[in-house]
C-alpha cells in the first residue's frame, strides 16, 4: 500500500484555527503541503472549513467547527528524526522544536533520557501535543509521525489489552515493540506500558500507559478517520468498534476506552473535495441525519 493510500487518518477538531494551524505545520515539517480546503456553510457550529494536508508523508484531516472539544495529551503525535535515515537528523529536530515551542507550553523538555540521546514532548500553541525523538533504530524502520495514545485515569494499565483489542479489529495488522516500566518509577506500576507500537491498516501508531494525576482523557478533538471501500467494511468496523450508542453521529462513534474514529466511505472524501457547492450542501445534509453512515444513500445525495 502506498501512502497515497493511507487507511487511517487522524482527524483534527479546532474551533476557528484548521486552516491557520495547516499552514503553521506545512511550514514546520519536510515535505509537507495542504492538499484541500473546503468550506462549509451553515453547519450546526455554524461556518467551517474542513482542510487535508501532509505532514512528512502522514495525511491529516482537520476542521473548524467551534470550540466543543480542546485536545490534550491522551493524544500526541510522535515525530522519528532518524539518524540512519537522515545525517542531519539532529539538526532537524532542534528546529522544529523551536518552531513547535512558539506560543508553546513544554511538557517533558528536549533532553538526554535512558530511552533517547534527544527526547522532548511539547504542547503547540493549538494545543496539539508533539513527542519529537531522536532515534537510531535496531528494529524495522518507522514512518515519521505516528499516532500517540496515553491510557489514564479510568483508562490507566489498558494499552497491552487495547492494543490486541484493535489488532483483532484491523487488517494488516502486527504488534511491534514494547517497552515497560521498570520497578521503582512510581505512580506507574511495574509491568504496565512504558512504549510500544502496533500496526494497523498498514499504519503504525503508538500507545503507552501514564498513572500519574491527568485531568484530562480521550475526546473527539482527535478522532482517527477510517477510509473503506464497502458498506460491508463500514458495518464491520462499526458493530466491532463502537462502545457508547450516544456518541454514535454523522459516521463517528466511540470505542470502549473512549478512543473516537470515523468510519467513512473513501468515495466521500472525493465528493467532498472535488464536488459543487450545492453537492458538498447535500452530502453534508445527508450526513447530518445519519448514524453509521449508508454509502449508497450518499451517494444518492452527491448525485441529487
């Protein structure tokens, strides 16, 4: 599979910044650039806009839509600077942690850890959580930026169990490596997931568990976007995923550590992007009525 046809994408929720914050990250990261902006009229939050861009080969999708969920940390983007990949790796990273840290709040500082000769976790000045990490891996080569879920609060000492949970759920799908706390780092416990990364849909994420005192857990500022080429690959994922019947709408749902994806035809994408105003109004119309989504009545409304 190429990139090109990337499976699952992270979703982004600001109130008024997507395009803003799109413009800001393609200006941060290597090959990088916005693909589509399309605006929406009249929505429940009123005028938005819905923005695709690349960052370093990862596709993102964002939108405005007001300011109902704020992102934090239980989801976080970590970016490989490779230094088998890149000899400048080093000089990379510094630059775009100083980029990141404008208007920025530091969560972990850019430093030496056991783990990495050069570490740091930042929060921008969108709230979008970074881990950017040096590293000279051993094992397989990763991609550049990788999801990131940190299980706290009610969720703490659940990313082994949500891990096997989402490789039973996915195709392509293997476990990579794992990491674990060691004795005498408390509040976490011994045993319980310091790193590891897993890989679906040909996509590699990361999670890790954190029991210190969070105020903060999963919400639908970050959702992950899961393209499929049937209605029958949209009832799968949809009866294996969703956990919360209230927070089924318009193609989200919520699984059963609070995590949110959007199951979406790949089709929808293309009528959102390349169709008429009028048609992007229908589809959206359309939209709006379901739960789960129906592929065929969308594109009924696409076709009016």
């Amino acid at each position: 599979m190429t990139k090109t046809n990337q499976n699952i994408v992270p979703h982004l929720w600001y109130d008024k910044e997507a395009k803003e914050a799109a413009e800001f990250y393609t200006s941060i990261f290597p090959a990088s650039r916005i693909t589509n902006v399309t605006p929406l009229d009249d929505t429940p939050s009123g005028d938005s806009h819905l923005v695709s861009f690349e960052l370093w080969g990862q596709k993102f999708l964002s939108m405005s839509a007001g300011p109902i969920f704020k992102f934090n940390p239980t989801v976080s983007f970590m970016v490989n600077f490779d230094l088998k990949r890149d000899k400048e790796a080093g000089e990379k990273i510094n630059k775009v942690w100083n980029k990141l840290s404008e208007g920025g709040t530091v969560l972990m500082p850019l430093d030496k850890y056991s783990f990495s000769d050069k570490y740091g976790w930042i929060q921008d000045m969108y709230g979008l959580s970074w881990q950017l990490i040096l590293t000279n891996p051993e094992v397989e080569e990763r991609p550049t930026i990788m999801p990131s879920f940190m299980f706290v609060g009610d969720q703490y000492n659940k990313a082994e169990e949500a891990i096997h949970y989402y490789l039973s759920v996915f195709n392509n799908a293997k476990k990579g490596s794992i990491a674990r706390y060691p004795q005498g780092m408390e509040p976490d416990k011994e045993g319980t997931i310091m790193f590891s990364d897993f890989m679906l849909e040909n996509q590699w994420l990361a999670a890790m568990d954190s029991a210190r005192n969070h105020s903060f857990s999963f919400n639908e500022a970050i959702s992950l976007t899961v393209y499929c080429d049937t209605q029958e690959e949209i009832d799968n994922y949809w009866n294996k995923l969703s956990a919360v019947p209230e927070s089924e709408q318009c193609g989200w749902l919520k699984d059963k550590y609070g995590m949110s994806w959007q199951i979406v035809p790949r089709e929808k994408e293309a009528m959102m992007s390349n169709g008429t105003p009028e048609q992007v109004a229908r589809v959206i119309q359309a939209t709006l009525k379901m739960k789960k989504l129906d592929f065929a009545e969308l594109r009924r409304a696409y076709k009016g």
